[in-house]
C-alpha cells in the first residue's frame, strides 16, 4: 500500500534513488546502488519487530536474482533473515533509515 507523503518528503526520496542509481543500467544495478546505500548509512545493530516479536537487525542482506533485501536478525542467540519489508520499525528509528524508505519508495516504483 503506498503511503501518501508531502511533496517535501518524496522530493528528498526522489534525490535518494537518484543518488543510489545514478550509474545502473538496470534493475539490478539499482538494487545494489540502494543496497550499498543502505549498509554504508544505517547503523546497525537496532532493534525492531518481526510478527511482534522485538529483534536487534544486525545487518542486510540482498539474496541476489530478486527485489528482496533482508534484514539480519537476532533473537534468542539465533540468527534469521527477514524480508525487510517484513519488520515493524521501532522509534527512534536508526540512523540511516531515509535509505531504508528510498528502498521501500523504489520498489512501489516512486
């Protein structure tokens, strides 16, 4: 479902993607551009939620040949990847976390 945002903030989303895209020729390059974004800019670990549960997101993933990126997470000194459109975000959310929203923007095709 999208989200309708002010013009302020999908101004700013629009400069995120473009900044994370510039170079790619494709799809994929995209998502490794917004990859790359997003595990150099958010601080890791943070906790979040997956089904309610609280976890501590320890880091992302991207599972290759797919528009997925998976958080890394702990819980109960078990490790899980959870498709981060998955993960209820938790305030304050960490630093970095405008490159999780141009991710989310992206695949909506903002």
């Amino acid at each position: 479902m999208t989200k309708q945002r002010p013009e302020s903030e999908r101004k700013r989303l629009r400069e995120l993607i473009e900044e994370a895209t510039v170079d790619a020729y494709d799809e994929a390059e995209e998502l490794t551009g917004l990859l790359t974004m997003i595990q150099d800019n958010v601080v890791c670990p943070f906790p979040a939620k997956v089904i309610g549960e609280e976890v501590k997101v320890t880091g992302f993933e991207w599972p290759g040949q797919s528009r997925s990126l998976f958080a890394v997470c702990r819980r109960n000194k078990k490790e899980y990847q959870v498709d981060l459109t998955s993960l209820e975000w938790m305030e304050p959310h960490p630093e970095g976390f405008e490159w999780v929203e141009a991710y989310l923007a992206w695949l909506e095709g903002f």
